[in-house]
C-alpha cells in the first residue's frame, strides 16, 4: 500500500472535485493545485498550496507554463525504492507527490462544436496536463493518477478502508486507463490537425487514422469455433447504434449474432413507418413495413420462413405482446427493438435463451443524424484501411427517371421506393421482389446479377407468394437484358435500377418489350 500525503490536483472538468478534495483533507493530503481549481478549493475553505508558491516560480504565458517545474516532475516521477532517487530529492529539496488528479483541457469537446475554428482547437491542446499524467502513470508503483471522475468514488472507498493508502492493483488500473486518456487525447488532436491543408481548408480524409476502440466483451469464439474473438465499440459511439444496445435477457451474444444483430438494426433504423427486418447471414430475407408491430412482422415472416429460422429480428417500434406471442413460436437468435411492453417481455421471458437488445433510436432519424455528422465507414483489407463516407442517399420522387413507355401509378411508385431502399442492405448483386410494401423474394450476394434474379423468384415460390404485379429493385444496373427477361417471367411489372450500363438501351427495349415499367435512379446501392 502507498500512503498519500500530497496530492497535485488541476482539472478543466470541475465534476465531483470538491467532494473528492474534501475527503482527502480529512486524511491530511496536502493539496497542490492551479488556476482555477485552486480559486474553488480557496472559495469553499478546503486548504490549498497554489503551485506557483509551491515551486516558487509564478505561472506565466498565460497559463501555459505553471505544471512543468522540476519540483513538479521530480516528486511525481522519483522512485522510492531507489537510494540514489530519494538522495537526489533531498539533495534538491523535492518532497513526494503521491497522487495526480488531473482531466485535460477540452479538445474534442471544442473542435465538436459548430464554428470552432483552427486558433480555438490550439489553444485547447493541453501540455502540462498530459506531461503529469505521463509522469505519474509511468511511476504507478508509487503514485496513484486520476484522470476522470468516474474513478474518485473508487479511490476514495479504499483509502477510507485502508487509512489513506492506495493498493498497488488500483494504482496500476489507473495508469493503464491514464495512458489510455492520453493516447485518445493525442489520436484526437492527430486526426483533427491532419484534415487541414495549408491553406486552412479541410480534407475529407485525414493524413492520418487513429482509431480508438474500448473493449466491451470477450466473445467465446469468432465466427468459428476455433477462433478466438472480442467486442469492440467505438470510444464515442453514434446514439442509436449497435454498441449501445441495453441486453434485457438471453445467452452471450457470439460474433455472427453480433454482426447479422447490426445488420438487421442498421436496416430497420432506415425506415420512418414501422417496420421490421429479418436477417440471416448478414442479408435481409424478409422486410415489411406494418402499422403494428405484429403486422410488419407477419408481414415480413412470409418471405422467406425457412431462412427465418434461427435469424435476427428488428424492428424500429415498440414490440408489444401479440408480437411476442407470434415471434415466440420460430427459433429467433435475437430480437431487437427500441423498446418491449412488460407483457411482451414476460412472454419472452418463456425463451431463456432468446437475446433480447434494447437500442434507443436516434433523435431526428437515423439517416439525418449521419448526413448532419460526415458519417464515415471503414472496412479492413490486409494491414490497410479503406474508408469512405456512410451510402446515406435518400432518393426522391424528382430525382428519378421513366424510361419506357409504360409508367408506374403511385401505390407501384411506393413500392419502388420500398424495395429501393432494402436493396441498399442486401449484398451485391441484390434483387429484391416487392410488393404490398412487404418483400416477396431475395436474391443475394450472386456473382451474376440473372442468378440474383433467378434466385429471388424461387425464393418467392418456396414461399408461396405471387409475384404476379410485382416490383422489382436492382441495387446495381443490368448489364444485359436478361435479368429483366427472368423477372419478367416471374410476373414483375415494375423495375427499379440505377441505369449506366453501356447495353441500357437493349435493356430498356427489354422492359417495353414486356410491358414493364422502368425507372431509373442515377445512383447505385453496392453492398460488398
């Protein structure tokens, strides 16, 4: 154990400071500090030594040099265990700093907010604080460093069971989360100031990427079982995601729940009605929008129930209990929504093992809530990074384009859109049959775009479902007219499809050759 008898304390964020302090006064800590902090011990009679007394040489620069003083970073780096370091101490009349409570000025904070400019962002990288962060962190044995509020409750718990002292686990902890502020401070200032040209202007990729991940899970195994896995989210997670899913029942989320969980939100969370999705192996195999949840998912069950067994189920609404009831009667891995009704939750509380997330979904919608952010995806490839900004283009009624004689009425327009918009997460080549706003039949992830096609109408047979009168979306062009051949052959009598291919025209006489309407978006919805 470690007995703190003097502690340095600056902080920009002032939360819970004072109780903290208080408590360590009652131990007899002789408390350091600067600036501000030091003004609202001072103003709430808790007895502090300003460290430019304590030094003897005053802050200056504005505040930019206060902390980085040899008596400040001998008595937070000296060994106590070596000789020669506590004689050099003596000899310099450096006493002890036993504990380092400093957060560091706002930087993400401030280059978040609307407006901030490039002289703001300086003026907001702190160098003191992470110089005694690095210091104390690097000396755990002997000091004890804090770096956020969450940890005084902690600290303080064991220094009241101990008599003042810190224990050489918690010491350790609060370095390696100390380092770890540090290296998220620095990778934020790194992405920020690499986006800038030299003429000030802003890049929409930053010279350099450092992402930073928290752990959330340990998972048994990887998408096998002979691989080893963990759960990663993002240190600032977007609201609404998969990450910040509350787990209300069920076994341990594996990595393919996982994976096929965010495939099914991600689509869901598109849609402004009620919908749900189900997924297998990261594709939809039935979408429906529904004015109740029961509906949309009876709706949706219909396309595909043999590939619904065992899936993921979400939907961006309540989830009351006649849902429940029905969903209770397939095998679901896991059943997302933004909310459950107590009934509905006491049903499924009859499936144990059923995984059960509950995901708030972001204010203003998911889709605006990316547009407005310069929402990014990434992917990894070998030992690289691709990037790219987040596939949020919502199509609109003016931006698309009849190209055959026969044009679709409103409720085949509707639907159009609908399929349009599952196509977007269903790996390419996608088909989607659609009808009804409920998909009718799925083709995914074919190497050629007539097989998409071809597969999606034998889904719909399986099912039971006609395709007679049906829509159809193409997340890509047609290269050749065949596709349109085998849906229309299917019963389609509307396509939906980017257009571009260098054969448009053959595939255009196609449509009209079979009485189909075509409508053409200019912008395509590849999913690898």
């Amino acid at each position: 154990m470690a007995t703190i008898k003097r502690a340095l304390i600056s902080v920009s964020d002032k939360q819970g400071i004072l109780e903290f302090a208080s408590v360590l006064a009652t131990f007899g800590v002789e408390i350091l500090s600067t600036g501000g902090t030091a003004k609202l011990f001072r103003e709430n009679n808790i007895p502090v030594t300003e460290v430019g007394d304590y030094t003897g040489f005053p802050e200056m620069l504005d505040g930019r040099v206060k902390t980085l003083h040899p008596k400040v970073h001998g008595g937070i780096l000296g060994r106590r265990d070596l000789p020669e370091h506590v004689a050099a101490m003596q000899s310099a009349n450096i006493p002890n700093i036993d504990m380092v409570v400093v957060n560091l000025y706002p930087f993400e904070a401030t280059v978040a907010r609307a407006g901030c400019t490039l002289e703001e962002a300086i003026e907001n990288i702190d160098i003191g604080g992470p110089a005694m962060v690095r210091s104390a962190a690097k000396n755990w044995k002997d000091v004890a460093v804090l770096t956020d509020a969450s940890q005084y409750a902690d600290v303080l718990t064991e220094m009241q069971s101990t008599g003042g002292a810190t224990g050489q686990a918690t010491r350790f902890a609060l370095s390696v989360a100390a380092f770890n502020r540090i290296s998220n401070y620095d990778g934020a200032i790194s992405d920020y100031l690499s986006s800038f040209k030299a003429d000030g202007s802003r890049k929409p990729f930053p010279d350099q990427v450092n992402g930073n991940f928290v752990k959330l899970q340990d998972l048994r195994y990887g998408e096998n079982p002979h691989q080893q896995a963990a759960f990663y989210r993002d240190l600032h997670p977007a609201p609404g995601s998969l990450v910040t899913a509350e787990q209300l029942q069920g076994k341990e989320l594996s990595y393919n729940n996982i994976a096929d969980a965010d495939a099914a939100w991600e689509c869901v969370k598109s849609f402004d009605t009620g919908a749900c999705v189900i997924v297998k192996h990261a594709n939809p195999c039935g979408v429906a929008l529904g004015g109740t949840a029961l509906e949309a998912y009876s709706k949706a069950f219909q396309t595909d129930p043999t590939s619904a067994f065992g899936g993921i189920i979400a939907f961006n609404r309540i989830v009351h209990g006649a849902a429940a009831e029905a969903i209770s009667k397939q095998f679901v891995e896991v059943l997302i929504a933004p909310d459950f009704t107590a009934e509905a939750l006491a049903v499924l509380s009859t499936k144990a093992n059923v995984r059960v997330l509950k995901i708030a979904l972001p204010e203003g919608g998911d889709t605006a809530w990316k547009n407005g952010r310069n929402f990014i995806d990434s992917k990894r490839v070998g030992s690289g990074l691709l990037l790219q900004t987040a596939d949020n283009h919502e199509i609109k009624l003016n931006e698309l384009k009849i190209v055959t004689k026969k044009h679709p009425n409103p409720e085949q327009m509707q639907d159009l859109l609908f399929a349009w918009r599952v196509a977007k997460y269903i790996k390419s080549n996608a088909i989607v049959f659609c009808g009804g706003n409920m998909t009718l039949g799925v083709g995914a992830g074919q190497m050629s775009r007539v097989d998409s096609t071809r597969i999606a109408a034998i889904k719909a047979q399986n099912a039971g479902l006609s395709l007679q009168n049906s829509v159809v979306a193409s997340d890509a062009f047609f290269p050749f007219r065949d596709g349109v051949d085998v849906l229309a052959a299917a019963g389609a009598n509307c396509v939906i499809q980017p257009g571009g291919s260098i054969r448009d025209d053959e595939v255009i006489a196609a449509a009209d050759e079979h009485g189909i309407a075509m409508v053409l978006t200019g912008i395509r919805h590849f999913r690898h």
